[in-house]
C-alpha cells in the first residue's frame, strides 16, 4: 500500500474565485434574488487503490481535522466516508471521501464543499482565506473547484426559457456549446473568457453551465449558474 500524502497544494492567493466573478455579474442584475451558493473542491486520489487506502487518508484527515466526526454511506454505485467540519447559520463546511464501486480499478476521490446563503465582501474575504488554508491542508495537488449559485427571477414576465438562458450568456460574454431543453426546464453548456476553471467536452472547452426551471403555471422562475459545470441537484 503506498503512502497517502496530504498538505502539498499550494493555492494563489490572489486568484479571484469564480464564485465571485458569478456573484459579481449576478448583482448587476436587477430583478433576479440569489438564494444559495456552493463551492465544491475535488482530487482523484491517484494512491487510493483500496478501501484500506481511503481509510489510510481518512487517519491523515484526522491529524489536521481532530473535531471531525465521520459518517459512511453505501450504494450500488459508490461508498464513502463523510464529515461536517463546521455548520452554522450561515455556512456549512464538509468533507467528503468517496470510492466508486463500479469501475475496475476503482476511483476514489476527496471532495471539500462550502455552501451558504448570502456572499457579502465581509464573507468573500473569509470564505477565500478559509478555502485556501483548507484545501492547501486537504488536497494532494490542485483540485479541481466547482462553484454554484441558485437563484429565481423577480420579475412577472412570463418569457419563454431560452430568452433567459440567452440573458445569462450574454451576461457572461459566453459562447453556448451545447443544450438540453424540455417542458419545463433548459440547461445550457457554454465557454465564457471570465472564468478560470474549465474542463473539456470531447473536443471543447467548457467553462459555464446555466440552468433555467419554471414551477408551473404562475410558479417561480429559478436559475442556477455553474463553473465549469453544475455540481449540484437542480
């Protein structure tokens, strides 16, 4: 079993995170109310071959984490290890290790997730100085980071789908690259020059998705931008 190594990521401390880029076009816009946002760190473990290995990982977690208290969970496709390192009001921080069961051999890997409700400047500097101390004590290398924000529209225009999509791409300066549309719902996949993160669609990059939901007759418009893609349930 070789050894797991932790703590030799070494972040920039003066990179924008593209949450805040997300956030900062987000509150030029006028009739839109962001409801959530989460930033979501994630490594393949190249050494964890095992269940034995995670577990091995899991002990050198300990060491920087001592208040952590884990939690496992299993299913057909995964199993894994979770933790809560601190949740409040306002912010909730995990750890999540995570092995699939379904590939040969199998992957595991090691995901770092902040989320909350509101991103003042105040909160912005915090979150950036906790994220970059926490990932430089969690992460092997450099993770890949997934950043989320949900919101709904306020306005009572009764606009078909795609006109808001449209809006967001334009507000990103993004090029749309893909798209899924159904009754109810549109998610586009696209590439914008203001963010940093990004990951290739075969012969593509990709850097943004959006997704557009309506609730029904007179119900809400919601919204949800991800770079480079959405991570969470929309």
């Amino acid at each position: 079993m070789s050894a797991l190594v932790i703590g030799n990521n070494i972040t920039n401390a003066e990179e924008q995170l593209d949450l805040f880029t997300i956030n900062d076009y987000l509150k030029k816009e006028k009739n839109i109310t962001i409801n959530e946002w989460s930033l979501y760190a994630r490594e393949k473990l190249e050494n964890a071959q095992t269940y034995a290995d995670t577990r091995e990982y899991q002990t050198a977690l300990n060491k920087k984490f001592p208040e952590l208290k884990w939690q496992e969970s299993k299913s057909e496709q995964s199993k894994g290890l979770h933790a809560i390192i601190s949740s409040n009001e306002t912010v909730e921080k995990t750890i999540t290790i995570s092995t699939s069961l379904t590939t040969k051999p199998s992957q595991t890997y090691v995901i770092y997730e902040v989320k909350g409700k509101d991103l003042t400047e105040i909160r912005k500097k915090e979150i950036k100085k906790e994220m970059q101390a926490n990932i430089s004590a969690i992460f092997q290398e450099k993770p890949t980071i997934f950043s989320c924000i949900k919101g709904e529209f306020n306005d009572k225009i009764n606009e078909a789908l795609p006109y808001y999509v449209n809006h967001f791409l334009k507000l990103f300066q993004a090029k749309q690259i893909e798209a899924l549309e159904e009754d109810e719902f549109i998610s586009a996949s696209a590439y914008s020059p203001v963010f940093k993160e990004e990951i290739n669609n075969g012969n593509q990059a990709i850097n943004v998705q959006v997704g557009i939901r309506k609730q029904g007759m007179g119900g809400k418009t919601t919204f949800i931008v991800g770079t480079p893609i959405i991570t969470i349930e929309y």
